[in-house]
C-alpha cells in the first residue's frame, strides 16, 4: 500500500510545472559546444604567446643615449634590437649592435658598429682602420679617425672578442678606450635592426 501511495505521488508531482520533479533528466554534455571552447581556449593561448615571443625577440627597445652613431641614428633615436640573431649566429663586421659596456648591469646598453670579429688584427693608421693588414673598406662615409686610441698599434682579437666603433668616429667612446674595450658575446644584447616609430 506505501509502496503504490508513493508511486501516485511521484507521478503527481512529477506532472506539475510548479512542483518538485522526482524523475528529472540529467543534462547531457553537448561535446561539440565543448570541443569548440577548447580549441578556442588553445588557439587564444597560442597566439598570445606567439606574441610574446616576437615582443621578446624583436622588440626589445633601447636609446642611442649620445651622438656617437650619428649620422645612421640620432641622440634619443629608440631603436629595435633582434634579441635571437646571435643564438644562432655570431655578430658580423659591419653590424650594429646593443650591448652593455664592460658587463657593468647597471649601465645603460651601449650602440656601436661591429669593426673586427674574433681572430682579427686592428690598427689605426693616419686616421683609417686596417683589418690584417688590409685597408678597411666602409660601406658609409665617415671621417677620419683622430685619435686611434689603444688601436694605435696592432690589437689581435681573442676568441669572443669584438672591437666596436660610432659611426661618429671623433665623438665617439668606444673599444679604442679602456671604458668600453673589447666587447665579449655574453654582454652583447642582439643586433639593431629598426629605429621606432619607423
């Protein structure tokens, strides 16, 4: 008798809108729905750190803090460096790059042309630059040098060592001066590809 009261009043409520439902439907997962917000959820993820990879590989700022590299770039010009090109490769002559002079952390990074590569023997002489022994060819026009500094005799580069000059060869402190030297791979922050805003 209990058990047939209990079967009326569960058909009972469960026909009222209002009532409490015994016998309610448990949801089905709609897996379409879910597979599209998965996929959603990883695409947004991998386009943000996309985005991350490129500001951290080719957005680093700095500012050419002097007119050591007038004309090619300005006092105050901010210019892009490329943080990944020496991971792979080694700075060529000819290059600019950013580093920070003599690994001090605390200085502000530096912007200078890349003049001799490892293995390299340097010397100034009536104000140009000779390469082993070979007069150095430039592919921009600058002045003569007039004070070679410690370049005034043969200099030959050790292994990751890198001889720098401005382009601004008169206004310029740079590996001819006990202040900067030799610049090393690990203080090189990457190679100055783009001034900003372009």
């Amino acid at each position: 008798m209990f058990l047939s009261l209990n079967r009326l009043l569960a058909k009972k409520f469960s026909r009222r809108k209002d009532g409490l439902n015994f016998r309610r439907r448990r949801k089905k997962i709609n897996f379409d729905k879910l597979r599209f917000v998965l996929i959603y959820a990883l695409e947004l993820v991998a386009v943000i750190g996309l985005a991350y990879g490129v500001v951290l590989a080719f957005g680093k700022q700095v500012e050419c803090s002097n007119a050591s590299m007038e004309p090619t770039y300005q006092t105050s010009d901010k210019l892009l460096v490329n943080t990944i090109a020496y991971k792979f490769d080694s700075p060529e002559r000819g290059e600019v790059i950013a580093f920070k002079p003599k690994s001090n952390v605390n200085a502000s990074y530096s912007v200078k042309r890349v003049i001799g590569v490892p293995g390299d023997t340097i010397y100034i002489s009536n104000g140009r630059i000779y390469i082993n022994d070979e007069l150095y060819k430039e592919n921009l026009e600058v002045e003569r040098i007039e004070n070679p500094g410690i370049a005034a005799t043969p200099i030959t580069l050790l292994d990751d060592q890198y001889f720098v000059l401005g382009d601004n060869r008169n206004s310029s402190e740079d590996s001819r001066y006990e202040s900067i030297g030799f610049v090393s791979s690990e203080d090189i922050l990457g190679k100055v590809w783009i001034k900003y805003p372009f």
